[in-house]
C-alpha cells in the first residue's frame, strides 16, 4: 500500500475546475428540472449560509475588519472572490460608498451555462449574501446597489455598497439602478493583499477551497429544502453529467497517466488520506465534508454515494465498458473496477 502524494497546484485547479462545474451544473438543473423558484430559492439559501459561515471570519482573515463598513465589504468581495479564481475589480468613492466589479466571463456561470441563467437566480446570491453583510456587521444602515447583472446582458456584475442615513427595511437591502455605474479603474492600482502573509502555496490551496466550499455548502442546503433522497438524487445525477464531462479537461490539467492515477491525484488535490492498492485505492475518511452536518448516518452514506457519481462519471468517459464500486466500511472508502483493472 503507497501513500498518494499531493499533486499540488495543477491538482488544485483540476479540483476547482470540476467542483465550479458541478455547483453551476447544479443550479442548470434546478431552473430546468424544478423551475426558476426552486433554483432562486436554493442559490438564496446556499449563499445566506455561505455568508453565515466565512463573511465576519473572513474580514479578520484578510485584514478588513478595522475599515469604514462600506470599503470593508466592497474590499471583501474584491479579494475573497479573486482568490479563488473570480475577476473582480474595486473602486472606493468615500468612507460610505465602495464599488465591487465581477467583470466577464461570470465563474459562477461558466461558458455558455450564463444564457440559461434567469435574472431572479442570479438576484438571489444578491439578496443572500451581498444585503446580509450590514445585519452581520450590526449596521442596519448599510446596503447594496446592484447597477448591473451580467445575465441581463449587461458588461459584468457590479453594485456598491452605501450607508444610509437611516437603518434600512429588509426589502431595502438590495436596492437596483440601472442607470449608475462603476468608474473605470485602472487594474495596475486595484489593492493587492500582502505578499508575505499570502504566499504562493497559501494562494494556490485558496483558489482550490474556494470552489471546494460551494459543495460543503450545497448538499446540505439541498437536502434541507428538497428533502434528502430527492436533493442527494439530482446532486447525483448532476455530478455524474459533470463526470462525464469534465474528464478530459480535468485529466489533462492534473497530469494523470492513468484513471488509477487520475482518481489518486484528485482525491489527494482536495485533501483525502489516500492509499494506492494493487487493486484499487483506499481512502481514510472524507475531509471535502468534515464538520458538515448532513444528518444521520444513513444521509450521509447517501451524499457519499452522490460524490461518489462524479467519480464514476469521470470512468465512463475513461472507458464506457467499466464500472467503478466504492465500499464503505466505517471511515475507510474502498474503490475498485470489479472484474476490470483501472489502467
């Protein structure tokens, strides 16, 4: 039994590219398989939650937490979003008025997946983190303009934040104005973090968790708002399309030389304990999920299995005639190609 090295940074972004197709992949199927409610609910849900989780620890991390809270969250956005991979752009006004740029191509709504993408799921990610961060900060007063949306064929994603003069009603938070729009900026004089405290390595595994954190996000979300077996059933369908197709990108960029080696490396990019075996490999635990609630063990087992469809995905575009079995027994997850060698 070999233990599997870390493949390193083009492990990472093999893991983030396959992780951001399958949450865009996710909320595709939801707007056509459940309709636009379902999908502007779920993607509402997934980032209140997400904001919940990271946007007052993520102010202390980089640094923002002493700022005017305008500059503040319009900084946060600018950074948090460029490190794991976003364009984003910055322009601060004054104290109380700070704008954020998500220019084009989207990387939440990768390719052409943007033209599916309704305008109120799109508002929904506003409306769930971006009008949030004034009730986390303790700042009714704060509140977000959104001044253009990519979806709506506008050149990026933009808004400011701004602090009003009187504390805001829930339906005030995320206010929309077309007919504003963010100054140009000059990309040589955006902010930069700093280099000592954000070295390389530390980049490079940041840009992989960031698209790591949307899956811990989205199976229990999911599961809240559909129930577990019909929200596992869909990730799981979603996840072996994504598979399917993304194995060949994925497999170039992480350098594999075989499906065996290909399975070691991605595991081993996102963190697992992984052994290489002369049949298969063996994986110690599932760290993608640690510390994330999903209910009892037989949900769990069942999100397990959803994951587990990328996997088999990825196989069938290796090669159709095989199948891929994992075996579970207490922390330790088994995969193997029964009655087939993974080449």
């Amino acid at each position: 039994m070999t233990q599997v090295s870390d493949p390193g940074p083009p492990g990472y972004r093999a893991v983030a590219t396959l992780y951001n197709a399958w949450m865009t992949g996710l909320v595709l199927s939801l707007v056509s398989r459940h309709g636009a409610a379902v999908a502007r609910e779920f993607v509402f849900r997934h980032f209140r939650q997400q904001h919940l989780e990271k946007f007052l620890p993520g102010l202390k991390k980089l640094g923002l937490d002493g700022l005017p809270h305008a500059v503040a969250c319009a900084l946060y956005h600018y950074h948090s979003n460029a490190l794991g991979g976003v364009k984003t752009e910055f322009h601060k006004e004054s104290d109380r008025k700070a704008w954020v740029r998500y220019p084009p191509p989207r990387w939440i709504w990768r390719g052409a997946a943007i033209c599916a993408i309704p305008r109120e799921v799109n508002e929904a990610m506003l409306h769930g983190w971006h009008g949030h961060n004034g009730v986390s900060l303790g700042n009714p007063r704060l509140g977000f303009v959104c001044t253009g949306q990519t979806v709506n064929g506008d050149p990026g994603l933009e808004g400011y934040y701004y602090e009003y003069d009187h504390p805001l009603a829930e339906n005030e938070r995320v206010r929309f104005a077309r007919g504003e729009c963010m100054p140009p900026v000059d990309s040589e004089t955006l902010p930069r973090l700093d280099a000592a405290r954000w070295p390389p390595e530390r980049l490079h595994k940041t840009y992989r968790s960031y698209a790591m954190e949307y899956v811990r996000t989205f199976m229990p979300v999911l599961a809240e708002q559909l129930g577990s077996m019909m929200a596992m059933a869909e990730i799981a369908r979603t996840a072996r399309l994504i598979g399917l197709q993304y194995f060949e990108e994925t497999y170039a960029q992480v350098g594999a030389a075989s499906f065996t080696d290909y399975l070691a490396r991605m595991l081993a990019a996102q963190g697992e304990d992984v052994r290489l075996e002369a049949d298969g490999l063996q994986q110690r635990g599932w760290r993608l999920m640690e510390g994330v609630s999903l209910g009892h063990a037989a949900a769990r087992y069942s999100a397990l299995l959803a994951w587990g469809e990328l996997w088999r995905g990825a196989l069938g575009a290796f090669d159709r005639r095989l199948k891929l079995s994992i075996d579970v027994a207490g922390e330790t997850i088994t995969w193997k190609v029964p009655g087939g060698e993974i080449r």
